[in-house]
C-alpha cells in the first residue's frame, strides 16, 4: 500500500524531470572523475565547491555586476525604442505600409555579421555590448506591437471615437489594454534576444565583463572556474527570463478569449 | 564622445563609401576568393544541422510516444531552450579546440532544441480521433505511422526544421566571430581588425546575401512539404 503510493509519488512527472537532471548530473560527475582529462571537464560537485572562491576571484563580481547593467540598459532601451516605432507603425497605416518591409528585411538577416562593426564604433567597453544587444531586442518589441494594435477590433476604437474620446483617450482605455498581452509576449522574445546580443558581444571581445572571464578561464585551462562562471550566468538568464514569463502570465490573464 | 565622433569623421578608416565597398564585392565575386571560407561554413552548417535533425527527430518521436515522457521532457527542454546555449562557447572551444569541430557542435546543440521540441509537438498532439479510426479500420504500426502521424506531424517538424536550420546558420557564424581559424565570420573579424573597410562591407554584404538565400531556400522547402 505504502509502495504503491511511494511508487505513484515518484511517477509524478516532476519528480522524474529532476530523476533525470539528476541521473545527467551523476553521469557527468562520473564523466569527469575517471574518464576525462582534468584539464577539459570538472565534476559538477568540484565546481559547486568552488562557487565561493569564484566570487572571491578578482573581479569577477565586478564583471558580473557591470554585465548585469549591460542586459538591464539594453533591455530598457529596447523596450523604449520598440515601443516608439512600434506605435507610430502600428497607428499609422502609411507609415506602417512603406516601413513595415524594410523592418521585417533587417529582422530577417543575421546580425552577428555586424559585430565587428559595433565594437568598432562603439569600443570594447560596455557601449558596444549594450548597443548590440538592443540591436537583437528591439524588433520583436516591435513586431508584436504592431500586431497587438491591428488587431485591436474597429468596432472598439469606432465605438470610442463616436462617443467622444480623444486622441489620447482612445489610446490610454481602448489600445494600451489590448497591446498589453503582445507587449509582454514581445517583452520575452526581446529578453531572449538581448540576453544572446549582449553575451555574444561578451564573448567576442570584452574589457570588463565576464567576457573576459571566460576567455582568461578558458586560456588557462581552468574548467572548474569557467563551468562556475557559465552556470552563475545561466542561472541569471533562467531567472530574467522567469521574470518577464510570470509578468506575460500576470498581465494577460484578464484577456482570455 | 565628441572627441571620438570628430576621430570618426577624420579616420576615413572607421567607414567605406559605397562605391569601393560595391567594387570590392565585385572583386570578391569574380576571383572567388570567398570559396574557400564559403566551404568551410557550409560543411559546419551541414554536418551541425545533419545531427540536430537526426537526433532532434528520433529523440522528438520516442518522447512524444508517451504522454508521461512529454510531461516528463518537453518543459525540460524548453527550459533548457530558453537559456541562451551561446553561453557555452567556450567550453566547446575547450573540447573541440578552434576548429570545425566546435562550431559543428554548438550549432548542432542549438539546432537540436528547437527540432527536438516541434517533433514533440507533432507527433504528440495527432489528433485522437484520427489515430483510433485508423486502427478500428485494421491500420498495422507501419501503416498507422505512414499515412496518420507522419502526414499530420510532417508541417510542425518542418517548422522546427526551419527554425533550428536558422539558429544553427547564426551560431555558427557567431562563433566563427568569436573564435575560429576560418570561414566567413573569421572572414570579418579578421578584415575588421586589419581595419580593411571596405572589403570587410562587401563581406558582410556577402554573409548576409548568402544568409537570404539559404533561408529562402529553406522556407520554401518547408512551404512545399506543408503542401503535400
């Protein structure tokens, strides 16, 4: 009886998901002990041992703090800029129609092609990091904004106007609440894009961030170090990400259809 | 920040004018010098999307044959998907070294989570209707896969197939920008700090011409699979 309701605990689908994090976690610890050259893999339970003296290395939570600045501005200024263009693409319909191709042509072509450029115009420091990252967090912004404010029903804005509302009304009571669901889902798809903009111009080039980190770890054949750094910042993204997740959560949950 | 704007505007180096960067491209185009980086990028991204496809599919249909597996791997996945994977480039150049391998390897994991999560959702939601009229009727597991959950999970893999094709082109070219001993984005890097504009223009022209078309061509693959 007890067995079968043990049993019947442990099937639970998230008690297995962490089964298998867990197995994976072990396999590599394994890995890492007897199979693998130390100087390339370090077990999992070595790194998380070493998590403190990481912190401890010089300049690492300056580099940590000053890339947690670079992903908070980029977000920021995305988030600004994609609304701006966003709604005057998204209200006008003549600005929509003759810009909308060229957005959707920039959207579509890989921007890592252009790094360089960015640290050649924008330095090595932060500037350069941030820049790129809101080159990559912007247009999702504005793609679903767009979307989000033609989609809102005539009827309702039609309706508004012949009751008398005012340009600015019409936008504080009838479009702002019917973007909120695909602001915030923009929101998610801008984080993404910031978070691999801003690590990806980490990683190219870095003077006071983690990027530089990574290549000082990965020269010196420190993996405990480098794998400590990498699941510190993953551990970041996962959270950010989480954040603006529960905030699409929160905020569309009042326009289900 | 003045001071560097007037730098720039003296420099002549920080910019091309259009006109030598289109010369350039000529150039380029006409000595085929871009053959050998090409190749190079191309082999990575065929052999990175070989094996995400590979083990994005088989490991997509065996998790998705059980609706226990699904609610076990694919918020999993999906969690792990959202983590930008960019993150372990340096482990892979740890691994692999500066070569082909590293850049196979990461395009290949990046690819995977995408293809892995769209076959789930392919094979995983056919519609039941569909899947017990076929048996009533006498379907064996053969038939059954070829003419009900192949065809109704065909367009969503493709979609993921588009999508991990993409993301495996990027990362690679990313990761030729970080590091690398050639290809088309060691290509830039290597222009740029020689601080050779315009030809480094008309690279990027390049890239991003080719980046078009192998993403046309792709989209129009899965449009012509959907239709079928």
């Amino acid at each position: 009886m007890t067995l079968a309701r043990l049993w019947r605990a442990l099937r639970r689908p998230w008690v297995a998901r962490i089964g298998v994090i867990i197995l994976l976690l072990c396999l590599w610890e394994v890995a890492a002990r007897w199979w693998v050259d130390p100087m390339f893999l370090s077990a999992p339970s070595r790194v998380f041992a070493s998590l403190p003296a990481l912190f401890e290395t010089r300049g690492v939570p300056a580099a940590l703090r000053v890339t947690f600045w670079e992903l908070a501005v980029a977000f920021v200024l995305s988030v600004a800029i994609g609304l701006a263009i966003g709604l005057a693409l998204g209200l006008q319909p003549f600005a929509r129609k003759s810009f909308m191709p060229i957005i959707l042509l920039l959207y579509g072509t890989p921007q890592v092609t252009i790094l360089p450029l960015f640290i050649l115009y924008f330095g090595i420091g932060p500037a350069s990091k941030i820049a790129f990252g809101v080159s990559h967090g912007f247009f999702p912004i504005i793609m679903t904004i767009v979307a989000g404010v033609q989609n809102i029903k005539p009827i309702l804005l039609t309706s508004a106007r012949a009751m008398g509302a005012s340009r600015w009304q019409i936008l504080r009571y009838v479009v702002f609440p019917h973007m909120i669901p695909s602001f915030f889902a923009g929101m998610r798809l801008a984080m993404t894009g910031v978070l691999l903009g801003v690590l990806l111009a980490e990683l190219y080039v870095s003077t006071a961030g983690i990027g530089h980190f990574t290549t000082l770890f990965t020269q010196n054949f420190d993996p405990t170090r480098l794998l400590g750094l990498i699941s510190v910042l993953a551990a970041m993204a996962i959270v950010l990400n989480e954040i603006v997740r529960r905030g699409e959560l929160h905020f569309s949950r009042w326009h289900t259809e | 920040m003045v001071s560097r704007h007037d730098a720039l505007a003296r420099e002549p180096a920080a910019s091309s004018n259009p006109v030598a960067v289109l010369r350039d491209f000529w150039q380029i185009l006409r000595t085929g010098e871009f053959l050998g980086d090409l190749r190079v990028t191309l082999t990575e991204l065929a052999a990175a999307f070989a094996i995400a496809a590979s083990c994005g599919v088989v490991a997509g249909y065996l998790i998705s044959r059980s609706q226990y597996r699904i609610r076990v791997f694919e918020p999993l996945f999906a969690g792990i998907y959202s983590v930008p994977i960019i993150l372990f480039l340096p482990l892979y150049v740890l691994f692999f070294g500066l070569g082909p391998a590293s850049k196979i390897a990461l395009g290949a994991t990046i690819g995977f989570f995408p293809i892995a999560l769209n076959t789930i959702a392919g094979f995983g939601y056919v519609d039941r209707t569909l899947v017990v009229a076929a048996r009533s009727m006498g379907a064996s597991d053969l038939q059954l896969f070829r003419y009900v959950l192949l065809p109704a999970a065909l367009p969503i893999i493709l979609t993921g197939m588009r999508m991990g094709f993409t993301v495996a082109l990027l990362s690679i070219i990313g990761s030729e920008t970080i590091a690398s001993l050639a290809g088309l984005g060691h290509r830039i890097v290597h222009l740029a700090e020689g601080m050779e504009m315009a030809p480094m223009f008309a690279y990027i022209a390049f890239v991003v011409a080719i980046a078009a078309i192998l993403n046309t061509l792709v989209s129009a693959l899965e449009a012509r699979g959907r239709r079928r």
